[in-house]
C-alpha cells in the first residue's frame, strides 16, 4: 500500500466512524439507500430518514412496490427531491431488470436511475468490496489540498486530475473501510472551513498545510449573483378545514410533490380565480417569506381565501388535486414551505 492509503486506514483504525446505522448488517441496498441519501447531505440528517425508509421498506421489492407518494412523504424534508424520484424508478430497475439483486459492477450500477460514477463506485466498494475510487465532495477536499490541484473542480480538465490521483491512492486490500475512511478524513478533519490538520494523518505529505493556505482548495466556482423568483401561493381554505392541494408535475421543482397552487402575478391568479366556481367569504394575504434552493431564492407570498364549500371547476379525475382536511395526516409528499403553512393553519 502507499504511504497515503495506510496512513489514512490506521487513521480510520482509531478514529473512523463505525458505528452508522448503515454500516450495521451491511447489504447493497442499505448501502445504496445511504448512499444516495448522502448526496449532499449531511450524516446528521441523514440519520432519521435512514431508519424511517429502512422501517418502512426493509428491501428493495419493498420500496419498488410502494406508491411513489409513499415514498415522497418519507423523504420530505430531505431536500433534492430528484434524488428520491431516481430512489423509486432505481428500486423498480433492480427488481425488473436484476430480479431483485443489485448489480455488482460498475457499468450496470451506473445503469441504475439517480447512480453516478462516484455513488456507484462507493456502492461497489462497500457492499461488494471491490476497488474503486470514490470522488465526492469530500474526497475532493482532501485530494485538491493534499496535491495544491488548482481550478473549479466542476471542469473537466481537473475532474479527470482528481480520478488519476484518486486511483493512485487506492490500497490493495481494505476496500470498503478505505471508501469509509476517506469520506469520514473530509467530513470530520478536512472540513471547508476550520480543517483540523494537527489530528490529520495526511498532514505531512499535504502541499495546501505546508503553504498555509489549506482553505484556498478546492478552488472555488467563479460566484453568480443568485437570482430572485416570486410567487403567489394560494391557500383555498372552508370552513371545514379543507385545503386545496395540487401535485406538481413529476420534474422541476418539487416534482411529484403537493403543493398550493401558485402563481406568478397577480393577473395569473385574478384569471384562475375568475374561472373557478367558487362562492368567496374572507381573503387576506399573509406574512411572506423566502425559501432558498441551491441555484435561485423563492419569495413566496401566501394569500388565504376561504370559500363556502369545495367545489372548483378544475379539479381532475387523474387524482392530481383534491381537498385536503388539515386535522387529519397527509399521505403524501409535501414541498417544504407547504408543510410550514399547514402547520400554521392547524
């Protein structure tokens, strides 16, 4: 092994968290339920939704067969509601596909909905212990500073650097507690900001911490200005405490989420309203608020009507809206600012 990888590993031998609930009764698809859970999420959160899911569905058969509004409500709250639409659509694969057993190499893990190169590759290691190279944030933390790499680690030019080094550093043996390890060395140590590199067993041989300027990598994107959007959320309410409730298309925003329906002017919503059969006793607009994603802010203004009785002309029969009564628990995925209003509500 190089000095790297059995440095790192004695480091892991000590100090490396070994005692997650997904590392406990290992199995590909625990694995790949963690996996997919921590992408860009941290442990701590990931924790509960970890032991919900896994209660809920203990295998893949389970989760393939479960409805897709199932398995969103579960995962509300986690954000990155891609991630669990790719869950779903993954579990079917598997069990149509695979007959129920998970792949275990690379190319048809890779085939699987929501799985990259990096994800599918700690899948790999960990569940099957075969020898891959991992890269997410993390890693690439630790590489960028121990090797001075320079440049976004988003272009290709220094994507393919980091894949080289990654692969250099690979043990020959020890390969799911090397994944482990390295994951566990950007998430505890080699932190964005504040890297404890005095407890760090890469310190010697890192060129960042010999420049002193550890936290200069990796290097960041250039910075866009995060653009503002608005939106009139509307809250049809009876007196029965009944709400008016949406599913939003299966992509984009929030996709296969229930939502109130939303506007982006107030002409959108003076039309919408004019063509509902709706008998109107109070209005009143409540306290706005902002819900930031990743890539865009959204200033939400919530306006309240309540109307007389549920009737309204646009409901479908494709059980993609209905009358929801705020008193009784909701069996499907809720968009995280919709949550907070009903919460209000009640």
């Amino acid at each position: 092994m190089s000095d790297f990888s059995t440095s790192v590993l004695s480091w892991y031998d000590q100090y490396g968290r070994k005692n997650l609930p997904w590392q406990q009764h290992i199995t590909p698809y625990r694995v790949w339920l963690s996996e997919i859970m921590l992408q860009q999420t941290q442990v701590k959160t990931v924790i509960p939704y970890f032991h919900a899911f896994t209660e809920q569905f203990p295998d893949v058969q389970a989760l393939a067969d479960a409805p897709e509004d199932r398995v969103l409500k579960l995962w509300s709250g986690l954000g990155y509601y891609a991630r669990a639409r790719n869950l779903h659509k993954a579990a079917k694969q598997v069990c149509r596909d695979f007959s129920g057993t998970f792949p275990d190499n690379m190319e048809e893990m890779q085939s699987l909905a929501g799985v990259g190169r990096s994800t599918a590759a700690a899948i790999l290691s960990i569940a099957f212990e075969q020898s891959h190279a991992i890269l997410d944030g993390n890693v690439k933390r630790v590489l960028t500073r121990y090797h001075a790499l320079e440049g976004w680690t988003g272009k290709a030019s220094v994507l393919k650097q980091l894949w080289l080094l990654a692969e250099q550093h690979l043990p020959a043996s020890r390969h799911r507690d090397y994944t482990q390890a390295m994951m566990d060395l950007g998430a505890t140590l080699c932190t964005r900001t504040k890297p404890r590199c005095n407890d760090c067993p890469l310190q010697a041989g890192c060129i960042a911490h010999s420049q002193g300027n550890m936290t200069d990598y990796p290097t960041p994107k250039k910075k866009k200005l995060i653009p503002k959007r608005h939106t009139i959320m509307l809250i049809l309410q009876t007196p029965q405490q009944e709400v008016f409730m949406q599913k939003r298309p299966p992509t984009g925003i929030w996709g296969g989420l229930w939502c109130f329906p939303q506007f982006d002017t107030q002409q959108d919503l003076d039309d919408y309203l004019q063509t509902q059969q709706l008998s109107t006793l109070t209005s009143k607009m409540l306290t706005p608020f902002t819900h930031i994603f990743s890539h865009f802010r959204l200033h939400i203004q919530p306006l309240i009507i309540e109307v007389e009785s549920p009737l309204i002309a646009s409901v479908m029969e494709d059980k993609q809206s209905l009358w929801y009564n705020i008193n009784t628990e909701f069996e499907g995925g809720l968009a995280t600012p919709v949550q907070q209003l009903l919460n209000d509500l009640i």
